[in-house]
C-alpha cells in the first residue's frame, strides 16, 4: 500500500472526525447512479443543469450545500465518449476559474482512488471573487471514471484550507 496515501488517508481522517469547525457535521454519501464516495458538511441539493462544455450541450448533475461560509459542490456528467473527456474537463476547469477571475494557487494532478487515470484530471487551490464582489478561495477538482466526468468545488470567504483539503481528500471513485 503507497504510504502517501495511507498519510493522507489518516489526514483527511482527522480532519473530518475533528470537524474542521463547530458547524460542519461531516457525512459520507454516494448519489445514486454515481460511481462516488463523498463526504459533505451539509445535507445537499440536488440539481440538473444544461450546459454547453467545450461546445457540446450536456446534463449536469449536481449536489450543493452551504456550511460554516463554505459552498460544497460536486456535479456529474457523462461525456459519452472517451475521447471528448480531457475536453470537457478542460472545459469545466476554465467555466470554474473564470466564474470567480481566479488565480491558480497551486495546481496539481487529481489523486482521486479509482479514478480513471487522464491528463486532463487535475486538483487546483483557487483564490478570486464571487461575482457580488466578495472575495473567495478554495479547491477544485476533475477526475472521470470511465466516460463519467467529476467536478468537486469547494469555495468560502475564509481562510482555513483544511475544509477545503477534508473535502477534496475524502473523494473516492467505487464501483
């Protein structure tokens, strides 16, 4: 087993069992239909949007919820096709980081366990502004499993990166 991941197994471990904070209570879910483990603070919306990704029309799937100034967010969608799935990342990827003008703080491949490995999957620290004008930093991250492509975002108004890290970290593809 790779030690880095055991590390960051633990981590994430504490990070939820300690809580983060006193108003988030930290719950594992698995939408129905997805291929995914997730844990939110919150008790999520669902939601379906349209969109236009990279050119193509797609449904969107997604669950959000709102906690300790944090928004929670994890959306799905079927590419279809292997092959349109680094576009489409791609193209979430910049719908993301241009919807708050963000910066890219880090940026890092995806490490998601049972992810479908591809170039295009990649973990990013953000910081920008909401379009009311508020300040805001968090995480992103896009990963696929098969022809399901994966967007987990976790934005606030707060520093405190082991929320956004406890979120992110506690992501698991299942079969």
């Amino acid at each position: 087993m790779n030690l880095r991941r055991v590390f960051t197994s633990l981590l994430t471990a504490l990070l939820v069992l300690s809580g983060c904070s006193e108003s988030l209570d930290w719950r594992e879910m698995s939408p129905s239909g997805w291929h995914l483990l997730v844990s939110m603070p919150c008790r999520p919306a669902s939601q379906t949007r349209r969109l236009t990704v990279s050119g193509r029309a797609v449904d969107m799937a997604m669950q959000v919820c709102d906690a300790g100034g944090w928004t929670f967010s994890i959306a799905m969608l079927d590419a279809r096709d292997p092959t349109l799935v680094g576009d489409i990342v791609t193209g979430l990827r910049g719908a993301v980081v241009g919807n708050i003008e963000g910066q890219v703080i880090r940026d890092d491949p995806a490490e998601v366990p049972g992810m479908t490995p591809h170039l295009s999957s990649r973990r990013l620290t953000l910081r920008g502004h909401l379009p009311d004008g508020r300040a805001t930093q968090g995480q992103a991250v896009w990963f696929s499993r098969g022809t399901q492509v994966y967007q987990a975002v976790v934005l606030g108004g707060v520093a405190d990166e082991g929320i956004a890290d406890a979120f992110a970290g506690a992501l698991k593809v299942v079969p």
